[in-house]
C-alpha cells in the first residue's frame, strides 16, 4: 500500500504545482494579495508531498519490496543497507524523483526564508519554480513511475550496478542535484526580474546566495564525481573529458560566471541583462546535462538507462524552459537600463574579463561535447573529441583567467590603477616564476608548459594571499591591529581569499598528477618483489575472500622503503555474483602530498597477476582543495545570509517598491 | 534593431541544437550500435607498417592463417579504449587469442609508452597514422574491433569498447567454435 500512497502523493504534488505555477502569477500582475499568498501554501504543500512520495519510494528499497519494479530492476536483498538507500537514487526514475523532491524543498526554502522579498517577486519566483515542478513531476509520472508494480513479485531483485556500490557515488548524485537544482532557483529569480521589468541591486543581493549555495553543492558534486573515477575505474586519472562530466562542467562555469557577475550588479548597478542571461543559462546548462546524459544523443563511458522516448520529453521541456527563458529575455532585456560608466581597468573591468573567459571556457566544452552530433547528423562521419582537444583549448584558456584572477581584488570598484596592483603582487610573481623555473629543472626537463602550469598554481595561491595579508595590513601595522582587521574582515573577502587559494592548490594537483606521476604495470607470482619509485612493493599473497554481495580477489602487498616496512596495501578485483560483473577496487595509500595506488589486475596462480603501481604526486590536493573551494562559498555564504535581511529594511528599497 | 538581434542570438543558438537535437532523436540513431557492412564479407586490405621496431609489417596476410583473428583499433588517448584494454589481455594471455592491434591516428611513442605501461596483448602491431586504413575498415572511431575467421571473412564488429559479455558470450564462442 505504501508505494501507491507515494504514487497519489506524487500525483496530487502535480496538481498543487500547476496551481503554484499559475494563480500566483495572475495575482502578481492584478495586485491580488490573496492570490500571492497561494504561492507560499502551495510550495510549502508540494514540498510536504514530494518527500512523502521520497520517503515511500525508499521505504520499498528499504524493505526490499519486490512488487515494485524499480526495487527489482536495482535493488537485491543481499545489499548492505546504505546501498539500499543510495539505490534509490542509483536509477533513472529515483534520481529523477530525487530532482523533484530537491525541486520542491528549494521551493519550499524561497517560501520560508523570502520573507522580506517583494511579494510580487516572491509570488513570481515561486511559480516559475512551480512549473519547472510541473515538468518534473509530469515526466515522472507519464514516462517513467519509479512505482509501477510488478505482478506476480519475483524473490530477488537484479541488484544495484555494481560500479555504483560506493560510498562516493552513493552522495554524488544528491550533491550534484543540489547544485542543479540550485540553480533552478536564480533561473526562477531571473524570470521573475524580467517579468517585472526591473533588476536591482536589492535583487542581486537576493540572487547571489541561491547561487552559491547552488555552486558550493556542485562543486562538492563535480569533486566526489572526480575522486569516484579516481580511485574505482584504476586508470589513475582523474578527469576524462567524458560527455557526462563535461555536462557538470559547463552549468559549473556558468554558474562560477554568474557569481560574480551578480556582484557586479549589485555593487555597480551595471551588467544587468547579462546576469540575467547567465542566470538562465546556468539553469539551462543543468537541464542540456541531463538530456544528454539520458536520451542516447551521445555515448558515453558512463553507462545510463537510455531512452529515445523519455529523450523527446527532456528536448521538450528543455525547449519550454531554455526557449521560454531566452524568448522572454529577447523580448523584456532590453528595456534593463544600466546606471554604472565602466572603465576597463576596475573592479567591475576584472570581473567582467572573468566572465568572458569563463564563458568561453564553457562554450568550448559545449562545442567539445556536442561535435561529434553535429559532424555525425551532417556528413555522416563518426569522430570523438578526447582529451587532445580540451588539451589545446581549455587549458591555455585558464592561463589568462588564473592570471588575472590575482590582480582582480586589488583593483578598485569604478576606476584603478593597473601598475600600483602589480607593484603589490610583484612578489607572488617572482615566487611562482621561481617554482616554476625550478619545478621545470628539478622534475621533468620535457615538460616545460607543466612546469609553466604549476607556476599558476602557485601564482594563485600566492597572489590570494598577499591580497588577503594586505587587507590586515599584516606586518605592516602591529599585530594587534592586523588581528583585529581579521576580526572585521567580512565573510563574504574570506570566503574569495579561501576559494581563490583552493583553486589554487587544485591546479598544482592536476598539473602534479598528470605530468609528473611514475606508473609501473609488472606481472607479479606470490612472494617476488620489484622496485618502484625507491620503494621495494612485495606481492605477499593472492587469496579469495567473500563479501555481502560479491566474492574478491585480494592481493596483500608489503611496501617497504629503505628496506624498512611502510606500509601494507590490499587492492581487489571483486565479482558481484547478481550481475556477473568485475568492478576493481584500487588501494591507495596517501600522506597528503602523493597518493601511493595500486590496482590488481587479471591474474592466475601459475601466470602471476598484473599489478599496477602509481605514485600520484599531489593528487589528494584535487579533491581537498576542491573542497576547500566549497568551503569558501560557504563561509561567504553565512555572510551574505546575515545581511539578506538588510536591503527590505532600507529606505531606499523600500521607495522601489 | 540591431541591440535587439544581439538579444535574440541566445534564443537563436538554442533554435540551431535544439534542430540537432531532435534530427538525432527522430533519426532513430544509436550512438553504440551502428551495424556493418563488413559482416560476412573478406576483410578489407591491411597494409601497415609495424609500431614495433623490428617487427614485419601487418599485411593481409596475418589475416588468413586458417585460424581465427582479432584486429583491434584502438588510440592511446582514448578512454573507453583503456576501459577495454584488460580484457584484451585476458585474451591475449589466457585465451591464447591472435589479436592485431592497430594504433589508429596515434603517434608512434605515445601507442608504444601506452602499451608499455598497460601491457601489450598484440600478436601483431600496426600503425595506421594517417587513419587511411581506418577508412577501409569502416572505422567510426576508436575502439573497435574486428572477429575474423581462418578463410579471411569478417564475422563480428564491435564499435566501441567490447564488454565482458562480449567476451563471454560472442568473441569466446567464436574462437572456440573456429577453431
């Protein structure tokens, strides 16, 4: 009984969406407060629903029912808990109805914390929410029914995908959704200003934490995506160019985009109808994502259930949502009327740089990704774009970004001087030309442009730094004083200067790891020993070795440096039994400046078995610092949510009104 | 009125995909599986020289030896072709399978340092540069691979990268069943 109490849950959460995406709307543009009102209730009811529909689905995976379908097509008896829970998301249907309920309870959020938003705005946001809900819930209940039941129900399930029984893929998709969906919320927020015809900087302020909120979760999203394929695929890399993960990339660079052309708008009251267009167009990349992803258009390394049917519907409502968006911007975009004068070198200059780098990175992906469909529809020949390409375009893109990104917090909002910005970073300057000169002679003499590559990286994290020192006036004013400068420094710088020196220490990770790590593949028998990397690896034994749902394949292998024990690493290869399929399961050892990793490959007791070592230096920086990049959108965003509640109390809001 | 264009560009643009995207969609065509024409006919030519030092050139010969071949293209910077590559070993090694890879617009060292670092699991080893032989082959990118019987005729073509159930349930087959 319960999955139908989720299917009418889910059934009645649509209706209440039409009424939220309509009735609100009309009463906005008439001045009927009644109406208006609506939205809140609605979004607040859909909410309520969803997570009942949510909870019912995985209340089935959690006992196993096996007259669900989906329950049978993912899930397996076997399976440890966590799987069970994950497994509700590990498919199509889940994950969609998992993009629902995070639809809905963002709604629900604008409800509760737009208080002191306009109520037209807030009316207008929350139905423009509501009919992407109603997209949603429609494609969940028309093409794919995570409750269909199944009748007579087998015993057993067929089990999850085994790649997908992972601790790190089990939250990626929820964090990648957040991040998605986020962004529903500052499309909605666009919508809303060009159906009333005005942005602000009251506006920007409240788009701006929707939207780091959103690129905080993405990034979280796009860094576990990364570190999965890392550590379960046993390639050792940990980006491949693959459409899936470009179509996380590109809502990201958008999104990286939007943030701070918000600022713009709102220090500067300029760029208006360009950050409207960012705005819509980080929701639509989200959306262009999961099209690709599951209607077949492309192929990819990443399997997905793929479904022409289902294809049609995401076209549909990515036309309805990107169309109806941009049809609305061509038509109310040019009325916006910018106040600001810009000169080139400022503030709003350097971030205007930054957006059209930004741009452009995110139009090469786009291109990357969709040329092999344009070559193929028009002359038939079937090519695919890898990492040679993005190698040749995306990378020395980043070089004038990185570069720039330093000098950009020294200049000043309106007008600045270029030449007293560089005197400041000087230092950082001869540091990272340093490293890099060193790191081009001391590592690797070949690869010159990974040594140019690090010196960014350093470049980064230095010039972050120093503009961050200055701000406290750090040895140049007594310490006391400096103190209580990072006392007043508000989040908002804090969280820049984190994110800045983060993207740095992913830089000099990435370029680390790809140029500059040793790999070595030997067949190895019980008990030989070879030398790697000035350690001596000894295969101890090979034994079989059962888990819940698969059997191994365990090698035990004793590292030991200078003759001394290190350490002792256990890679496997394990066969999940319910769908007959290998998944490698990697050993890493790491001490947070190189990632030992071992991989055990096919093997016999009379062949020996192929075991493959990698030193990764600096590859736990990737992930961590990513991670710190995350962090400082958070901390900017407990800034911003002290002082949200600001602009509707100032005077000079309130007269816009 | 020229303002109001640059406004409408992005709508423009969509207009452009989307008509891609739905000429994909209705053109009913799958990406994976493209079917071939080769099936059950001689292989086409192959005339390559070695990626290895030393070793003879691949020539058709190598195709009809009487016994059952596997010709692989494949390119060191391709992915799916790495996800592929244990198998091949399987094949090599365990299997006892004749396998010729083909290194397809690939550069000599970059296919040899790939081989040397994943293991090589060719008999043969061709390089096929200027992706000529490639064309031949009906190539649509890489991996893909070719199960050829003794007498030279082409009997399976898998485009991208072969799966463990092909291995276990069409190329294993096929080689016990040749023989």
């Amino acid at each position: 009984m319960v999955p139908e109490l989720g299917h009418f849950a889910l059934i009645l959460a649509l209706a209440v969406a039409l009424v939220q995406g309509t009735l609100p709307l009309v009463g906005a543009a008439r001045g009927d407060d009644r109406l208006m009102a609506l939205g809140r209730t609605a979004a607040l009811t859909q909410a309520f629903l969803v997570i009942l529909a949510f909870g019912a689905l995985t209340q089935a995976y959690v006992t196993s029912d096996f007259s669900v379908a989906n329950v049978v097509a993912n899930s397996h008896s076997a399976k440890p808990l966590i799987y069970k829970i994950s497994g509700v998301w590990g498919n199509h249907e889940g994950s969609m109805l998992l993009w629902a309920l995070i639809l809905s309870l963002f709604g629900a959020a604008v409800a509760i914390f737009g208080a002191n938003l306009p109520d037209t705005l807030r009316s207008r946001v929350l139905a423009v929410q509501a009919l992407i809900g109603v997209g949603f819930l429609a494609f969940l209940l028309f093409t794919s029914n995570p409750f269909e039941r199944l009748s007579p129900a087998p015993t057993d399930g067929n089990g999850l995908n085994p790649l997908l029984q992972d601790p790190g893929l089990a939250f990626h998709p929820p964090l990648l959704y957040l991040g998605y969906v986020g962004f529903s919320v500052t499309y909605a927020f666009a919508i809303a200003a060009l159906l009333e015809g005005r942005v602000d900087a009251a506006w920007a302020r409240w788009v701006r934490p929707w939207t780091l909120a959103a690129w905080c979760f993405l990034t979280l999203g796009i860094a576990l995506g990364s570190w999965w394929a890392y550590y379960i695929l046993g390639w050792g890399g940990f980006w491949f160019w693959d459409p899936v993960e470009n179509a996380s990339l590109m809502p990201w660079l958008a999104g990286t985009a939007l943030l701070h052309s918000a600022i713009v708008v709102e220090k500067r009251d300029a760029l208006k109808s360009w950050t409207v267009l960012l705005a819509i167009l980080a929701f639509s990349l989200s959306l262009l994502g999961t099209f690709l992803v599951r209607s077949g258009v492309l192929t990819s390394v990443h399997a997905f259930a793929q479904d022409p049917a289902r294809g049609m519907f995401i076209l549909a409502f990515l036309l309805a949502v990107t169309g109806g968006g941009l049809a609305l911007y061509a038509w109310r975009a040019p009325k916006l009327e910018s106040s600001g004068l810009f000169q080139p070198i400022s503030r709003e200059g350097a971030l205007i740089l930054n957006n059209l780098l930004l741009c452009t990175l995110a139009a090469t992906v786009l291109l990357g990704t969709l040329y092999p469909l344009f070559l193929d529809l028009l002359t038939g020949n079937k090519v695919s774009v890898g990492p040679p390409f993005f190698n040749a375009t995306f990378v020395p893109i980043c070089a004038p970004l990185f570069a720039a990104l330093c000098v950009g917090p020294f200049l000043g909002w309106k007008r600045a001087e270029l030449w007293p910005a560089l005197m400041q970073l000087r230092a950082a300057f001869a540091v990272s030309v340093i490293v890099a000169i060193v790191a081009s002679y001391a590592i690797d003499g070949r690869a010159t442009l990974a040594a140019v590559a690090f010196g960014f990286g350093v470049w980064l994290i230095v010039g972050s730094l120093v503009e961050f020192a200055g701000r406290l006036r750090l040895g140049r004013a007594p310490l006391a004083a400096s103190l209580r400068r990072l006392r007043a420094t508000p989040r908002a710088s804090l969280g820049m200067t984190i994110a800045h020196t983060a993207l740095g220490f992913v830089v000099l990770g990435a370029v680390a790891t790809s140029a500059w790590h040793l790999e070595l593949m030997r067949t190895m028998k019980p008990g030989e020993t070879v030398a790697f990397a000035g350690y001596q690896v000894t295969l101890q034994k090979v034994e079989e070795v059962k888990g819940a749902n698969y059997i191994a394949e365990r090698a035990t292998l004793a590292v030991a440096y200078d003759g001394r024990p290190y350490t002792t690493m256990q890679p496997e290869r394990r066969l999940f039994l319910v769908q007959r399929r290998q998944v490698a399961e990697t050993a890493i050892h790491t001490n947070l400046l190189r990632d030992f990793y071992v991989t055990l490959g096919e093997g016999d007791r009379n062949a020996g078995w192929v075991i493959r070592l990698y030193l990764n230096p600096l590859a736990p920086w990737i992930w961590l610092g990513a991670a710190f990049c995350a962090l400082g959108g958070f901390v900017s965003l407990s800034d911003r949510r002290l002082r949200i509640g600001a602009p509707s109390r100032r005077p000079a809001v309130q007269a816009a009104e | 009125m020229s303002r109001r264009l640059l406004f409408l560009l992005p709508l423009l643009t969509l207009a452009l995909m989307a008509g891609f995207f739905a000429w994909s969609l209705l053109a009913g065509r799958d990406p994976a599986a493209i079917g071939s024409v080769l099936v059950g006919r001689p292989a086409p030519h192959l005339d390559l020289p070695a990626l290895r030092a030393g070793d003879p050139p691949i020539t058709d010969a190598l195709l009809k030896s009487g016994k059952p071949v596997l010709v692989n293209f494949f390119a060191s910077w391709c992915a799916p072709c790495l996800a592929e590559h244990p198998l091949f070993t399987r094949l090599g090694e365990r299997e006892g399978a004749t396998i010729i890879g083909i290194a397809w617009k690939n550069k000599r060292d970059e296919a040899e340092a790939w081989l040397k670092r994943l293991g090589d699991p060719f008999k043969s080893a061709g390089l096929d540069l200027d992706g000529k032989t490639g064309l031949d082959w009906g190539l649509s990118g890489v991996p893909e691979t070719y199960a050829i019987d003794g007498n030279g005729i082409v009997r399976m073509h898998f485009r991208g990268p072969i799966t463990e159930r092909d291995l276990n349930e069409s190329i294993l087959p096929f080689l016990k069943g040749a023989k």
